[in-house]
C-alpha cells in the first residue's frame, strides 16, 4: 500500500468510526415510545455525553411537527432522505441487454445540533422511497427529510438503458459503464451516502454494486443482473439480482437494486428505502 492510498484508508476508517461512535450513544425510548432504528444498538449515554440533565428524543418516521419543550434552546438532530428507486431492466434482443442501474442513498445528518426556542413548533417532514421501475422504466427520486430549515436531500432514481445508477442525496455520483457508484462516507456528522451501481450492458460490461455509506452498498447482479443501491448511513442498499427484481432498499434512507434480464423478460427495480428524523435535547 502506498502513502497516498493509506492515508485515504485511515481517514475512511476514522470516519466510520467517529460515525458508529455517535450512533452507538442514542438513547431509546421517549415515554415508552420506541426510537430504535434497525441495524443500530441505540443505547443509553451519560448525562454529560452532549448536555446535562435528562436526555428525551422523538422519533418522526411521517410528516408532523416538534414542539419545543419549556427550557430547551438546542436540541440535535439525526435524519435522512429517502433513497432512490432502482430501475428496471430492458430486453431488447438476445445480443442487447440493459438491466437497471441502482437508486442512490439519501444524505444524511448524526447528531446536527440545532438553536430553538422554548415553546415553538417545528415543521418536520420525511422523505419517500423513491418507487422501483418497471420494465424499462426509471427509478422514482427519493424525498428530502427535514427538520424546520435544515434538510437533507433523497437519492436520485436509476436509469434503464444507459444504464446508470442514481446519485446519493449528498451528491456522490452513481456508477456508470460497468463502474460501482461513489462511497460516501463524509464527516462525522454529515454522511453524504452512497451513488448507485450502473446495470450490466450485454457485452460491454456487467452490472456494479453501490456505493458505501456506513453500511455496504447494496451487491451487483453481475451478468444480466441490476447494479446495487447505495447505502445510507443507516441502511444498506438493495441488491441487484441476476435475471430477477432488483431488492429493496434497507433501514432507512437506502437506494434500491436495478432490475435484471433474461430471455424475453425484463424485471423491476426495488424500492428506495424511507426516511426518518429523530430529535434529543436534554431537560
């Protein structure tokens, strides 16, 4: 390993483990409602982790608003955007297969913190999973989730006859000509996600898996197989699959797989996995 690629190994690995850090301190539970997210042991903290006193969360997994408890000034935000569909594959003959690229992972927000007023309501919305593509079709975007101002953008839809994997929410690209889609790791705090994996094109080259967030990128479906969703910072894409439906995203926020092909037969891309918005503060 040359010093270039080491560097860039080791700054990956700090961030991933800055990342499962924080994860690992979200506490469970607001007067017996459940804040659990799958894939990640939301365990208690001590007082002093972020502030003092008693540590509340609410979790939002559809639109609402959060009132601002009395005394609360700053309260920190953990969220994601939908990630986006994965396309649908398409057969055109026996020598000129096009399966689906994978829909890329939404950004995401681990612990933002954020200035309120005691008092006020807080408009929060959550990102859609973007829809699989038919046969041919392309993969839907993935909503944006948000907090008030703050917001963080869904994952792009895959391609069908490119075909393309979608771009994450933060910006990372999808794959394209055979070429897996971007990692995304980003900082501690704000995770970017994973573009798509490109589908498989008959004999120019084969389908690629998604992009890692903090999770894996979903796994390419090689020959005639979809490309795989990136994944979020809390979920893994969805897989492509050779000569089937592409999977769908997991967790929350992850980019479905892109659909296959086989003879005479063109498949579905998985759904883009929802959003959630989860608010701490201390009392």
């Amino acid at each position: 390993m040359n010093l270039k690629k080491g560097v860039v190994f080791m700054k990956r690995v700090t961030t991933i483990l800055g990342i499962l850090f924080l994860l690992s301190t979200v506490i469970s539970g607001i007067a017996g409602d459940s804040t659990s997210i799958p894939g990640w042991d939301w365990a208690s903290v001590p007082n002093n982790a972020i502030g003092g006193g008693t540590l509340k969360s609410q979790l939002f997994t559809s639109d609402g608003e959060f009132v601002v408890p009395s005394g609360v000034t700053t309260v920190w935000v953990s969220m994601v955007g939908g990630g986006g569909g994965g396309a649908g594959g398409c057969y055109y003959s026996s020598t000129d297969r096009r399966s689906g690229g994978g829909g890329g992972a939404g950004m995401a927000y681990i612990r933002y913190s954020v200035l309120v007023n005691p008092g006020s309501s807080i408009s929060v919305t959550i990102g859609t999973g973007g829809a699989g593509g038919g046969p041919r079709g392309n993969g839907a975007d993935g909503g944006s989730s948000s907090f008030g101002s703050l917001i963080t953008y869904g994952g792009k839809g895959g391609t069908p006859d490119a075909p393309k994997g979608g771009d994450s929410g933060g910006g990372m690209k999808g794959g394209f000509s055979g070429t897996a889609g971007e990692d995304g790791f980003g900082s501690a705090f704000v995770v970017p996600g994973g573009g798509g994996g490109s589908g498989t094109r008959t004999s120019s080259y084969n389908s690629s898996k998604g992009g890692d967030g903090s999770y894996r990128g979903g796994a390419a479906g090689g020959t005639y197989g979809g490309g795989g969703g990136g994944s979020s910072a809390f979920g893994a894409g969805g897989s492509g699959i050779s000569s089937n439906n592409g999977e769908n995203g997991q967790g929350y926020g992850s980019g479905g797989g892109g659909g296959g092909t086989s003879a005479n037969t063109e498949y579905i891309g998985g759904n883009g996995a929802p959003g959630f918005v989860l608010v701490e503060w201390f009392e």
